[in-house]
C-alpha cells in the first residue's frame, strides 16, 4: 500500500496508516522527527523514542536487496495496515496512527507468505496532549459508506465464485473460461480489505511462484489449468476457493475500518495496477489482466469518493486532480472494451501499454497525498 493518516480510531486496537513517498517507489523525504523501522534480511526493528497513543511518522528503510513490504498487525491478528513494494536500499516515510496497547511488525519480500522477520511494538496509553486527536466526523460517515460498498462486494464475490466452481467441478472448461474473470472483478475491487486477513489474500490470489508449489491454491491455479493444460481444476481446487471467499464474506462483517484505510486502500490498488497489471503478470494465462485493471480504478473510485467531502474542504486543488486524473484513467480503458469485458492484454502494443503506464502514474501520484490531506 500507498498513503499518508487520518487522526480517528473507529475501534480498539485498529490502525489507520499512510505513505507519503513517490509512486515510483522512490524514498520521500523524512518527515522531522520520524522514528525507524528498518528492514533487513534478519530484522524488522523500530527504532526511536518509546511512543503512546496517537499519531506517528515512521520512515521506513530496506536494507535488503529485494523489494519488501511491512505489516502493523494487531492484538486480534489483523493486518490493518501495511506497505508493499519498498525498493531495496529506499526509504519511504509512513505515518500511523495507533492506539493503545501491542503490535506486531512483519517485514517480508514482497508477494510472499509466511511470517517474515518480526518484532514487537507497545504503545502505551494517550497522553493529556496526545496527537491526532482531533477529526472530521464526517470520515465516520465515509467509513460506514464504504463498508457496505465492501460488504455487498464479497455477498457477490460468493455468489460468482459459487458458479464459477461449480462449471469447474463439473469439467466445462468453455463455461469455466467464460466465468473466470466476471468472478474475479468484485475480489479486485476490495482487495486492499482482504490482504489485512493474514495468508487468506495469497490463498485467493497468489500466481505461480508467489509461494511453494503445494501450497499454491486459488484462482489462479484454475487459471493456469484453463488455459495452459486445457483442463479444469482438480474439483478440491475449486471447493477450497469457494469456502476461502466465504470465510471472506464472514471476516469482513467484523473488520474494523478507519478513514486512512480508505484512502491507503485506493492508493494500493492503483499499485497493483501498476505492478501487475500494466506489466501483465496477473493474468499471466488467460490475458485478462484489462477486466482486473478495471476493477481496480472502480474500488479506487469506491475508496476514495466517501472521503471527497472532506478533502474538498482541506484540499480543493488536490481534490480536482485526482478527479481529472482518474476520469483520465478510465477513459484510457475504454478503447480496450469488447462486449461485456475488455480485449486480451496481449493485443496492446507497447506504445498502448506505455500510455496506460503513464495515466496510472498520473494518478497515484495525487492519490499517495488523500489520506494526510483529509487529515489536515
């Protein structure tokens, strides 16, 4: 993820966080006063000040020779915040707003399972003078808007994966294609939400090599067997990936949701356009990575839209741009459309790959800054 903070917990021991550095996973510039969180091959360690309750600014640094990502994770076991993609030898600034009480720091390469390298953190109580305390009420408003727009994404998550299995467990191969990305967009849209569940997001989703071959499952296993072996999946494949977007369904009823996630939610997943989608390493079988893209500008749009009334407020100008820039985005897609769905990705020439880049980036840019600006 990508972003910066809103000073508001909506439940105890919830976190809402935010990056401010470039989408281009370059290092920002650290904030005065900001502690470390250094990742190495065999560390994962704050160093700083002890800290209370309240709003802090971490920089953190990789010191490894691959790309990383960080997750706060809290007393109940969810991951309600995390990084991804900080380059090795980079640097980005990350502000958090924590409450009261211990916190587990996981650093591990990117797109991998596993518990990584961790270490503990404990913020203790509030102080008189503790910092983000003050909030816009309205940003309760926008968590609650864009947790039933979650909740009715997973309701039709099951209901397309139910289908979707079931043309799998029966051996139609053509009915299994047909419905393989329609599934899939409404798990796009919301995925942010879903990687705060520990390994249940590499359970749904991870492509081949994201982790060890016998524990691969998912979607993507599916994938390969629809279009490169020209066979459906062994029928556990399919009921494994219908009962793991179910206990989807049943986690989110009770996911503790702040403002910042919002905001960091729709930042990530304009990083997950531009490190899988534009690159086409998603849909590495059945080139459907347009369909995925898509989905990912609508849950940006769905993230972000609950918190523009605020942000037309502490921010006007940014609050135009992004408006200008994800239009732009969108309109981008649209030459690409083909019936209900979008052409193979493999059709685009480099020169329409490179003008996708280029809008995404054109966007994640403004988007990094929503969460500080709601805050401000």
């Amino acid at each position: 993820m990508s972003v910066s903070v809103v000073g508001l917990l909506l439940a105890g021991g919830a976190i809402g966080f935010a990056l401010n550095g470039g989408s281009d996973g370059t290092a920002a510039g650290t904030a005065a006063g900001a502690s470390v969180v250094t990742a190495g091959d065999d560390t994962c360690a704050y160093s700083g000040p002890a800290l209370s309750a309240g709003t802090h600014t971490f920089k953190v640094s990789n010191t490894t020779g691959k790309a990383i990502e960080l997750y706060f994770i809290g007393a109940n076991g969810q991951a309600v915040g995390e990084v991804e993609n900080v380059g090795p030898g980079t640097s980005r600034n990350l502000t958090v707003d924590l409450a009261e009480g211990d916190y587990t720091l996981r650093c591990r390469p990117t797109s991998t399972t596993g518990d990584g390298v961790t270490s503990k953190l404990t913020i203790a109580a509030p102080g008189a003078s503790a910092p983000g305390a003050a909030y816009d009420p309205r940003l309760y408003e926008a968590v609650g808007e864009y947790r039933v727009y979650v909740e009715g994404q997973t309701g039709q998550l099951v209901t397309a994966t139910e289908t979707f299995a079931a043309a799998v467990k029966s051996g139609d191969v053509e009915a299994a294609k047909r419905l393989y990305a329609p599934a899939r967009v409404f798990y796009e849209r919301i995925e942010p939400v879903a990687e705060s569940f520990g390994d249940l997001d590499p359970a749904i989703d991870a492509r081949e090599g994201d982790v060890p071959d016998d524990e691969w499952t998912g979607f993507h296993v599916i994938e390969r067997d629809l279009w490169v072996n020209g066979k459906t999946s062994d029928p556990v494949v399919a009921d494994k990936l219908l009962a793991d977007v179910k206990k989807l369904q049943t986690l989110v009823t009770d996911v503790k949701l702040t403002p910042s996630q919002l905001g960091n939610g729709a930042a990530e997943l304009l990083n997950e356009v531009a490190t899988s989608k534009v690159t086409g390493e998603e849909e590495r079988y059945s080139h459907t990575d347009l369909i995925d893209f898509a989905a990912n500008v609508e849950g940006a749009r769905a993230a972000y839209e609950p918190l523009l009334p605020v942000l037309k407020d502490t921010d006007p100008e940014l609050a135009k741009t992004i408006d200008a820039r994800l239009t732009d985005v969108e309109k981008a897609l649209e030459p690409y459309k083909s019936g209900d769905g979008y052409v193979d990705y493999t059709s685009l020439s480099d020169t329409q790959v490179r003008a996708l880049s280029d809008k995404v980036d054109g966007l994640a840019e403004p988007l990094s800054k929503l969460t500080g600006a709601v805050a401000a």
